[in-house]
C-alpha cells in the first residue's frame, strides 16, 4: 500500500475510534456512521459558536452604543454646567430606562410596524391594565381598542415630579407599576394640605376627563388642582388630550350614571372635596350641639336665680343677678358660636365643588 493511502488510512481508524487506538470495525457501514456522527458534531459546534459570536457582537454593539450616548450626555451636561444633583437625576432615568427596555426605543419600533399589527401588540400589553382601572372596566371591546392604540408608555424615576398643582394638565395617567404621592394645598392658601398615595390601577390627570367631556369646554387646557410625584420607580401609560377628548365624545352616550359615581368614588379632587363637606358637616353638628347645651345651661342658672331670689335676696336683686347671668350667657354663646362659625368656614372656604363632568349631554 502506498504511504499516501497508509497515511489517510491511519487518520480514519483514528478518528472513527477517537483516537484511543482501538480497532476499528471491519463493516463499513458502521464506519461510515461513525464518520456522519463526527461530522455532524464538528457541524453543530460551529453552528453553535457562531450563533454566541453573533449574540456577543450585537450585545457588545448595543453596550457600546449606550456607553457613546451616555458619554455624550455626560459631556451635554458639563457643558450646560448642570448641579451635580441634576445629572445624577438624569443618569437614574437612563439607567432605569436601560433596564426596562433593554435599549430598545419601542415607540420607533410600533411605528414602523403595519396599523393592524400595532394595534394588536397595543392591545396585548394594554388591554388587561386598562380593565384593572375602574374607569374604563365597563368599556366595550371597540373603545378600549380605541384607548390602546392611543396610550404610550411612559417611566418616570423615584421622586420625579409628574404634575405641579397650577400648571395645565395635558395628559392623563393611568399607573400599572409603582406608587405616586398626589397632593394639594388649594392654589397655596394658608393652612390646607391633603395628599394620598397612588397605586397601581390609579390614576391622576382627571381635570383633563372633566374638560373632555365638556361640549362648551374651551380650547386651553385645566389648570392641574394637585401636585403628583413618584414615591418609587413607575410605569404607567400617557393619553394625550386630543386623544382623550375623541374617546370621551364617544363614550358619553354609554353607562353615564355608573360612570358617573365611578369617576366621583375614584377621583382625589373629588375625595378631597368630600371629605371637607364631611368636616363642615360635623363641625355645625357640633356647633348644634354646643349651642342647645348652652341653651339648656342658661335655662338652668335663671331657673336657679329665680328660685333663690324669692327666698334670700330682694326682688331688685334677683332681677339684677338674673341680667346679668343672661348677658354672660350670651357673650359665652356668641363666642362659642363664632369659633364653630370660624371652624365651619374654613374646610368649605378652602376647597370649592369640583366642575360636574357632563356625561349625559348628548343623551338629550
């Protein structure tokens, strides 16, 4: 046998033996199997490390491209010499944004995708945080398809400000993940502060539903009656007012009673007014109250006066001790009056009724 054939004859025993020189099988079908299962393997271990390449330059790619952009706005931020506290704002936000999205821009992404494959990726992410929000549980199928073609997602970072109280209200926020504090001092008069938390299935923006709904409203926008801001990390959807404006024309002929209590029970503006009509009320109770005990206090002392004036005192003076226990029973009422006056007026003072949503206009 020549050298050559030798050679390559060696080479194939040891490999169909994988090279522990052991005796080969002298069928040579057995062989030719052994040889395809060799190089199947060599195949799928070269399909497999191209396969992590590919991952490890488009992960590498993507990592540098966000390591460009936050160089970049490191050097925008120096240049614009923003305070220490500001960038470091701003660099949480783009960390967190980073971890959430994974540096993928999702609005360009829906953008670019045909009508009816965006609107069935938005109802898909949308649509069961949409029914966990009382507002919009009654809705039917054709307007919630409405409302999730219109949200866009939106993050915000721990102690972001959403929403100053005075400011016009162009959006509305429905949260899916994290805690909000909304608060309100009435415009900053003196000696009013209410606040809640909100959570996930909350909502904040609701002079924009009021303003909606409104078919005389005028074309500004509310002026924002609370200040809202992030107690965490949230994720929560933006409907713009035009949008808003649309789906609410269309879904004031539906449910408008029940609708109606929902918006009320699930408002803060509306809370807070209720729970300052509750304090007026319980402050004239207790103003009733005060003034048929003094009533009755009075009753009492010129019954007193009365009966001891005929056995030990001078009619003169019965009259005299009778004046003047009156006039001190009076200035003791009046006073107690005035302060429960005082105390009535200011929850009612501070805090006016909000504006009446027009649910039912076109059900005329």
């Amino acid at each position: 046998m020549p050298a050559g054939n030798r050679n390559v004859s060696v080479c194939l025993k040891t490999k169909l033996s994988l090279g522990q020189n052991l005796k080969t099988s002298t069928y040579a079908w057995e062989n030719f199997f052994a040889v395809f299962v060799s190089i199947s393997g060599l195949v799928l271990f070269s399909l497999l490390i191209g396969n992590m390449q590919t991952y490890l330059q488009s992960a590498t790619l993507r990592i540098e491209e966000t390591r460009v952009k936050s160089r970049d706005t490191d050097q925008w931020m120096s240049y614009r010499l923003l305070p220490d506290n500001l960038k470091e704002r701003i660099r949480r936000y783009e960390q967190y944004r980073w971890q959430e999205t994974s540096g993928v821009d999702e609005e360009h992404l829906l953008m670019n995708l045909p009508k009816d494959l965006r609107r069935a990726i938005k109802r898909h992410l949308c649509l069961s945080l949409l029914k966990r929000v009382p507002m919009f549980e009654k809705m039917d199928d054709q307007l919630l398809n409405a409302l999730c073609d219109c949200l866009k997602p939106v993050l915000y970072t721990e102690g972001g400000c959403i929403v100053r109280e005075g400011d016009p209200v162009n959006e509305m926020f429905f949260i899916t993940r994290g805690n909000l504090m909304s608060m309100t001092t009435n415009g900053g008069k003196t000696g009013f502060f209410n606040s809640d938390v909100l959570k996930s299935g909350d909502f904040c923006g609701e002079e924009l539903l009021t303003w909606a709904l409104d078919p005389n409203s005028a074309t500004s926008l509310p002026i924002s009656t609370r200040t809202v801001k992030s107690m965490s990390e949230v994720e929560a959807f933006a409907l713009m007012a035009e949008d808003l404006k649309f789906v609410a024309t269309q879904f004031r002929r539906l449910h408008s009673k029940q609708l109606r209590h929902t918006f009320r029970f699930y408002s803060q503006q509306w809370r807070t007014w209720a729970a300052c009509f509750i304090q007026a009320a319980w402050h004239r109770c207790c103003r009733k109250k005060m003034e048929d005990a003094l009533r009755e206090k009075e009753e009492r002392l010129q019954l007193a006066i009365v009966n001891d004036g005929s056995t030990s005192l001078s009619f003169g003076a019965a009259i005299y001790a009778s004046r003047f226990a009156r006039n001190m029973m009076r200035i003791l009422r009046r006073n107690a009056t005035r302060k429960a006056r005082l105390q009535e007026r200011v929850p009612a003072r501070l805090l006016q009724k909000p504006a009446e949503p027009n649910f039912s206009a076109e059900e005329q």
